[in-house]
C-alpha cells in the first residue's frame, strides 16, 4: 500500500475504493449525523466480498449500479435501497460486483428514531419502509448523470426538513453529546443526569431507540476508538490505551475488542502495520477518525 487514507468509518470500512469523499453536515445537524458520504468502486464482473467492523454509528445507506447482497440461508439476499446498517456487536459481511456506487448518512444511533422514527435495532442490517426510500430514484438519476454534489444536497435537505421537525433540546440528543465527549467512558448515571433524566427513563428511551442499552453503546465508542488508534498507531501500548479509555485493564479492554472484532488486539495492530507497510496504488482503507 502506498497510502493509507484515514477517512470515516463508514459501510465500506477497510476495504478499496476508486473515489471516497466526506462532507460535514450543515450546523442544524451536527447533534444527529456525523457526516454524510459518497462511495464509488468497480469491483470487476467476479463477485466480491467485504467486511465491515462494528463503531458505535447507525448508517443509512443508497446503493446505485449492481446493488449489493448479505449472506442468508445458505444463499445471498439482495438489499434494497435504501437500507440501514444498526449498531453492530460482531463484523458483518456484504457481496458485490461491478460498479458500486454509494452515498451513506452516519447517524448517532440515538437520533435515528427522532429522526426517521426508525429504531437502530439489533438488526445488523435493516430492512425497513419509509418515505425516505421514495428519494431513491431522483438520487439514481442525479448519479448517472456524475451530478454527485446535487444528489448529496439533496438527501442534505431531506435531513434538515426531519431535523426541523423535532426538539432540540430531546432527552437523547443531550445523552448522545455527553458519551461522545466521554468517548463512551462516562457511568450511566452521569450520562442520565447530563440528559435531566432518571437512569430508568434514559434506559428505557435509549434502548427504544437504538435497540440497545446505554452501556452497550458506550462500549461500542470505545472500542472504535481503541481500534483507530491501532490502526493509525499499530505500536501503540495496549495497556496504556486501556488506562486511557477507562478499561479495568489490559485483559478487560482485550476481551471487549475481541468481543466486536472477532480478533485481539494485537492480532488487529499487526495487520495494520503490515498493511501499512505493503500499500498498493489502488488501496485505500478507511476508518473512523
């Protein structure tokens, strides 16, 4: 590999794209996406497959060209567009082929039913109906035609038109901002009384709406930031990382990245030091930064 571009964790994690591209939300929606993003790639006419880690987002996803596939009963099941990525607790595989084309809203987890009014789920992948797959086929043709920007501005606006539309001041929102500044580190209790609520309601609400507990979440936050760390820092000291991140220890911070990884740690550092060390013209592998 001859560079290694640290973008965003996103559907295509750790695997090569021809064109990757970011863009910061608008301000009225920095409380509720990370970003949105478009992704293209030809994978050639050979089915392809990818795997995609676990972070602690909720990713809405529009796929244009040859579509993609999960596995399912012995057999590949093609995903409508659009579709969701929830929380993951374990690496999922997606098949492809040809021209991939995808444009991604990364969303905290908890804002996806405020937003959308779709809980995040324990579902790995999200089959779901909504008005919002109705901009699938302006998106298509906005695509085709290479008119990225004004496809992009347009799933912008559908956004902002949902965000205007609930409080800004909502009980999750407020819990959400305070984990992500706690890097996931922060004890439930804090994370209810910065969201002016008992840990009762805040659990019963966040789970709701993420499909999972305040706690798993907060898990989640710092594993990928142990596994960005790594990846950009292969030598980094384990043990430190753990301190820092409000692990027990070392083991405690290893179980927990096998636990959502299916590796350890080490094993992780060690891939991408070598990745690192072998980069081709064509690979570029992105991750949350």
């Amino acid at each position: 590999m001859e560079e290694i571009k640290i973008e965003g964790q996103s559907f295509e994690n750790d695997i090569s794209f021809n064109m990757h591209q970011e863009f910061e939300p608008p301000e009225e929606l920095r409380d509720a996406i990370k970003c949105f993003w478009y992704d293209s790639r030809d994978f050639g006419e050979l089915q392809s497959s990818f795997e995609v880690l676990p972070d602690g987002y909720a990713e809405i996803i529009f796929h244009f060209g040859s579509g993609c596939s999960i596995s399912y009963n012995e057999g590949l099941q093609p995903l409508p567009s659009p579709f969701m990525v929830g929380l993951l607790n374990q690496p999922v595989i997606f098949y492809t082929k040809n021209r991939l084309e995808i444009i991604g809203i990364r969303c905290f987890p908890w804002t996806v039913f405020d937003l959308l009014g779709l809980p995040s789920g324990k579902d790995r992948v999200h089959i779901f109906e909504h008005p919002i797959a109705q901009l699938h086929s302006t998106l298509n043709k906005w695509i085709e035609a290479g008119k990225i920007d004004e496809a992009l501005a347009g799933v912008k606006q559908y956004f902002l038109h949902a965000r205007s539309q609930i409080a800004v001041d909502s009980m999750l929102f407020k819990a959400g901002v305070a984990m992500t500044k706690a890097n996931g580190s922060m004890p439930v209790s804090l994370v209810a009384a910065a969201a002016h609520a008992t840990v009762r309601t805040l659990e019963r609400n966040f789970k709701q709406s993420s499909g999972y507990t305040v706690k798993d979440v907060s898990g989640l936050m710092r594993f990928e930031k142990v596994r960005n760390q790594l990846w950009l820092h292969p030598d980094s000291n384990i043990a430190g990382l753990a301190h820092e991140l409000g692990y027990t220890d070392q083991s405690h911070l290893s179980r927990e990245f096998k636990r959502y990884s299916g590796t350890t740690p080490a094993a992780f550092a060690r891939k991408a030091k070598k990745a690192q060390q072998a980069v081709s013209n064509d690979f570029v592998a992105f991750i949350q930064d």
